[in-house]
C-alpha cells in the first residue's frame, strides 16, 4: 500500500511521462498540444483521462453549472454522436447525470479499460499509455471539426 504522497507522486510521474510521450504529436491542426490537460475552449467542457489502482477511463465531461445548459451541451454532442464514435472506432457510453467524486453532477461520455492496469505498477503504464493516446488523439481529431457547433457556449 502507497501512502498518499507516494501515490500522487507515480501518478504525477505517468502522466509526466505521458505527457513527454506524447508532445512530439501535434493536434489535428499541426500545432502543439497539451494532451495531459487538453483545452477544448469550452467552459465547463473538458476532456479527461484518470487512472487509478484498478482502471482508466477517458471521457468529455460537461460541467456546467446550469442543467439547462448542460443539457442543451449534450443534446449537442448526441447531434454529433455517429460522428464522434466513427472518429473513435468505437462506442463510447452516454451518461447525462453523472455525480463526480465531489457529488457535483455532470454529463459524461466516455469509456473504461477493460482490463485491471494500475498507475502503481510501472509494467502497466505501456497498457495505459495504448489505452489513452489513440482516443485523446481521436477526440483531438473530431472535436478539430466539432468545435463550431459548441462556440454559442463560449
């Protein structure tokens, strides 16, 4: 068992090793990225990858205070769903109340690894890393094009 130093400490250093694994990739559009913290000009809208002692998971999360705009914000996405889930290569799940961690409710599309890989164990991060770098690219990729039907969220 990790103390709660020693865990945020390999965790920091996956996704410092993310990060420089992936920062010779440009986006969509050739300019450098941020893949680890991954801006989408959206408030409230934000593309997460998590990686704990079990799984990881990739998702969009909508977090707008404001249902009723949140709502709209997945109604939105689910307008551009076949289109999402043909850039990914797969489906993701849809859930539109969704409460973090924190209790706060959110919308979430996303989609788990199914297979136990740890952020503890060095000998899985190649399995993270395949997990989460064609997805964030994929997601890169559609939201280059997706990006103008959310701009009246700005």
């Amino acid at each position: 068992m990790y103390s709660k130093e020693e865990a945020k400490k390999l965790k920091e250093q996956f996704w410092t090793n993310f990060g420089r694994f992936m920062s010779p990739i440009p986006n969509e559009e050739g300019l450098k990225v941020n893949w680890v913290n991954y801006k989408t000009g959206i408030k409230h809208l934000y593309f997460r990858m998590e990686v704990d002692n079990k799984t990881a998971s990739i998702y969009i999360e909508i977090s707008h205070p404001d249902k009723g705009i949140r709502e709209l914000m997945f109604t939105q996405f689910q307008e551009y769903k076949n289109i999402l889930h043909a850039e990914l290569e797969e489906e993701w799940i849809w859930n539109e109340n969704h409460d973090d961690e924190y209790g706060k409710n959110t919308a979430r599309i996303g989609i788990e690894l199914n297979k136990k890989a740890s952020v503890f164990k060095a000998e899985d991060w190649p399995a993270l890393i395949s997990f989460f770098k064609p997805r964030i690219i994929a997601l890169d990729r559609f939201w280059s094009n997706a990006k103008y039907g959310f701009e009246l969220f700005k």
